[in-house]
C-alpha cells in the first residue's frame, strides 16, 4: 500500500462521510434557523420548542433518506472491501 492509495481511501471516506452526513446536518441547520426566527418573533423561549422539531426533522429525513444512505455506505464498504488485494500485492 502506498502513500497514493492510503490519501485516495482517505479521501474517498471523508467524502462519503459528507456526502452521508450532509443532507442530515442542513435539514437540521435549516429548521434551526427557522425555530429560531420563529422564537426570536414571537419571544417564546421554550427549550424543547428548539429541540423536537429538529429531532422529528431528523426522524422524518431518515425515514426517506435511510435506504439511499445505507446503500451508499454499504457501496462504499463494498469497494473498500474489494481493493485490499490491490493494497496488499
């Protein structure tokens, strides 16, 4: 194994990391932003008002989004999986 395949594993996990933990993160952020404007204009400073809505954002998104991220995962395991022949002779 190589310095060159030990970067391309590397990049190619923290890109499937951002490609996975992506549409998670800004549906989160988003709904964030729009509990806190809601809070900021109607000066309700309730904790869980910041909190349930972005765990049922969460909850909803993974129930769409769970087969498209495992199947992605499990891709990129898969290739992983294939190329250690490669790596070791």
């Amino acid at each position: 194994m190589t310095i060159n395949d030990a970067l391309m594993v590397g990049r190619e996990a923290l890109m499937t990391g951002v490609m996975l933990a992506g549409p998670l993160l800004l549906l989160i952020l988003a709904v964030g932003v729009f509990i806190g404007i809601f809070q900021a204009a109607t000066s309700i400073q309730e904790m869980t008002l910041s909190f349930v809505p972005k765990l049922v954002a969460v909850v909803v998104a993974l129930f769409f989004l769970g087969n498209w991220l495992v199947v992605s995962y499990l891709d990129f395991f898969t290739r992983l999986i294939s190329m250690i022949p490669e790596m070791i002779g």
